[in-house]
C-alpha cells in the first residue's frame, strides 16, 4: 500500500484521478489531505470539512472481484468497512442510510463518492472517496452533521483510524461481495423496516416502508400492498 498524505488540496479523488492519468498506478494506492478545499458529495453535494480535524481519502482500486458484479457491490463494500471501523472505535447507532452515508443515530458522520474509469488499454479502475468526521465539533448550519468526537464525547487519534478504515477497506475488497458485505449492508439500513416519508424530484411525498435494496442499488419501497424500486436521483429520504 502507497499513502500520500498532502498538506491542502482541492479535492483528493480529483488529485488521485489526475495522478492515474500519468502514471500507472499500485492498487490500492492512497491519497490524504490535511485539507479539503473542494471536496463532493453524492448529488453534486459540496463535502465541508475543517482543516485538521477530519480524514479526507481517496483510494486508487485496479483489482477487485467487486467490478464484475457492478458498480454498486463497491459501493456495498466501502460502506461496510466504514461501519467496521466505527463499531471498532464504539461509535454509537451506527447505519447506513442509502445509498452511502454512515449516520450516528440520525447524524451524518461519513459520506462516500466512488468514481469508476476506464482506461484506454481497457482497465477497469475505481477511485473510492471517503469523508470521515472525526475530531470536528462545530458545523455551523450543517445541522444534520456529526463527527466520532461529538457522538461520544472522545478526540480520537487520526492516524489510528485511518489505519483502521483501510484494513477494514482492504478487507471487504478481497471478500466475496455477494456474501457478508451485502449481508451487513442490508441488515444495518437506516430506518429499515420502519414507515418513512420520502420525496420525489416534483417535490411530492409518499409514505411507505424501506425493506431492501436491490443489487442494481435500488431502494426498495413498500407502499400500501406494492414494493417498488427508486434509483438514486428518483426518490430522497426525509428525516
């Protein structure tokens, strides 16, 4: 494994993408930054994140059983691993609310943003983006968010828990993703089982029950007697 750990970049999976264009890259080749200046989420999201505080990763993946299955079964696997790492440091209520975020009870602690290339000999590679709150407290606005120090009351060494995420990373990515990962991935849902209120990209809402998600990754709705499934840009959890 090659961890480049940088002082401040705009963003680390667009640092990571570029560097891949250059130069055939080791798998699982790692990029921090001490700060994120324009860090994205899911949706076209800003991900903030104060200098110092948090871990910003991107990671560089060239060989995985995981890219057969599909785009999703990587987005399963890195998920999982950051529940691993959490339940290792004791953080509290921890879920996953679809696609990939990781909440503390109902508050954000980590996003994820995978980007998939194909290179031009015809490789398959994946550049897996992770935003972990670790030591931040204050978040402004940002009422949704938390951090691992905020939910239990601990600062946390850093490096410890960026060498915690990337075992555990390591790990799911040389597991049989159509085992465990998916296994705990939908045991460990957001709100499963429970009635929600969800939005539509009209801005109407329903009500119905989340039961599954589907290898596509797809959420799967109960509504009334019918179980339907929403694409990511197609329906938004309110909570």
């Amino acid at each position: 494994m090659r961890i480049v750990k940088l002082d401040a970049t705009e963003s680390t999976n667009d640092y990571l993408k570029q560097w891949s264009r250059r130069e055939v890259l080791p798998n699982f080749t790692v990029v921090t930054a001490e700060n994120q200046t324009k860090g994205k989420g899911q949706r076209d999201a800003v991900w903030e994140s104060e200098a110092g505080k948090n871990l910003t990763v991107s990671v560089y993946v060239s060989e995985t059983s995981h890219f057969q299955y599909g785009i999703f079964s990587m987005n399963i696997a890195v998920a999982v691993a950051l529940l691993d790492t959490c339940r290792v440091f004791d953080i509290p209520e921890i879920t996953v609310k679809w696609p990939n975020d990781i909440l503390s009870g109902s508050k954000k602690i980590a996003g994820i943003l995978i980007e998939n290339v194909l290179a031009s000999d015809g490789r398959f590679t994946s550049i897996i983006g992770i935003g972990l709150n670790v030591n931040q407290s204050d978040f402004g606005n940002l009422s949704s968010a938390s951090s691992m120090a905020n939910t239990t009351g601990r600062i946390f060494d850093r490096s410890a828990v960026l060498e915690g995420l990337l075992s555990n990373l390591m790990t799911r990515l040389a597991d049989d993703p159509q085992k465990s990962s998916w296994i705990d991935y939908r045991s460990n849902l957001f709100r499963k089982d429970l009635e929600s209120e969800f939005e539509l990209p009209d801005g109407s809402k329903l009500r119905g029950v989340i039961r599954d998600v589907d290898h596509h990754g797809q959420l799967c709705i109960e509504i009334a007697t019918e179980t339907r499934a929403y694409g990511l840009k197609q329906i938004k959890l309110v909570y």
